[in-house]
C-alpha cells in the first residue's frame, strides 16, 4: 500500500469529515462542552471538532515520513492526530429495557475478538472481524457500514482489500485521521457514529485495533 494511496484516503478522511459537519451527520451525537469564563467573562463554548478544519492539501504530499525516514510510506498526515475527547453509551439488556421504559437506539447483534503477531497489528481486525461474521452468518457483502478506525490511513485500506469492501460503505464521515484518535474513546466513538449513521433495519460493523496485535469487532442494528 502506497504513500500515494495513504495521503489520498486521509485527504478523502478530511474532506469526507468537513462535508459531514455541514450537512448536519455529526450533530446528533455531540454534547457542547461549556468552558466558564474567569473573572466575569463570559463562557466558550465547544460545539464541534476542530481538526478536521486544521489541514493543507497543499503540504500533505511533502510532509516527512514518521517511524521510517527512508522508504516510509506514513506521515502526520495519513495517520491519526492527537486530540482529546469523551465518549458515552449506555448497555442494557432487554430485561432492564422492560424496567425502565427505556427506547433502544440500537442491538448488538454480535462481537468478536482477534489477534496476530503486534508488528501486524494493521490487519488485526480482519481477524476479530472474520470471527465475528462468522458467528453472525453474514459475508461482508451483506453489512450495510462500516467503521474502521483510522489510527493510521494503511490501516482501513488493508482491512478494506483483505475483506473486498465498498469503499463508499467504509467510513462515510471522516474518521481518526481527520477527526482525532482520543485513547479510550475511539471504539466507543465509532460505535456511537454507527447508532446515527445507520438506516432502521441496516446493520453495520466497527472494528479496531489495540496496538498490541489485537482487535475488536461489533456489529449492531
């Protein structure tokens, strides 16, 4: 997988983000957070993500390769950006959902996990993930979205060969690489971004890798 192919899904990652945030697919899952002002000054509110907004086309093809000077195909700009973040979901099961009265947004059909050797850990989730729809009895064909973290661009090209994917299913709204990697909050931001992105009756599939050679994968409804 090329330098070329890397830049040009994490320019895709950007622009994918930016038209997302315009018309509205990001909206509905966001809580501004309400920075107080001292001194009688007034608030700052945080009403979306600012990465996606902090990119030059221009220099993304002339920026250094990271990990490997010479011959490296990754860069600050194909990868995942260092940000901070938060994200929420609350699990029930059906008995709780009866006891309280609660309206489901969305069931886990079912989840999985895998490993390889850590120097492989790019294509873990085509391990936790074959698992998975093997459990569930469905091809990848047959899944409706998916979301695979983009800690680095290579990451969601291998993944998206090794399973045959439809590129325009995969990531529909941007991802890591232009809406930031918050450690701790990326798999359940994934998750979140499918409950609003999927149509009633659809199914879709979020995937992502631990570092440490492993991964995790959940497909709900």
């Amino acid at each position: 997988i090329t330098r070329e192919e890397q830049d040009e899904y994490g320019t895709n990652s950007y622009k994918r983000a930016t038209k997302a945030y315009e018309n509205g697919n990001i909206k509905d899952e966001l809580i501004p957070v309400e920075i107080k002002g001292k001194r009688g000054k007034p608030s700052t509110f945080v009403t979306e993500d600012d990465e996606y907004k902090k990119v030059n086309f221009d220099k993304f093809a002339k920026l250094a390769t990271v990990f490997q000077r010479e011959g490296g195909t990754v860069t600050a700009g194909n990868a995942s950006t260092l940000s901070d973040g938060a994200a929420a979901t609350v699990l029930m099961t059906e008995d709780a959902l009866k006891k309280y009265g609660a309206t489901p947004l969305a069931r886990i059909v079912g989840y999985a996990d895998g490993a390889t050797e850590p120097i492989d850990f790019p294509i873990a989730p085509k391990f936790s993930t074959e698992k998975l729809l093997k459990t569930v009895g469905m091809s990848p064909s047959e899944v409706d979205l998916w979301e695979i973290n983009e800690a680095f661009s290579v990451v969601v090209l291998a993944n998206m060969k090794l399973h045959e994917l439809d590129p325009a299913k995969v990531n529909i709204h941007g991802g890591a690489v232009s809406l930031g990697h918050p450690l701790g909050a990326s798999g359940t931001r994934i998750v979140n971004h499918l409950v609003y992105a999927l149509q009633p009756g659809q199914k879709g599939v979020a995937s992502i890798c631990n570092g440490g050679g492993g991964a995790s994968s959940i497909m709900i409804e």
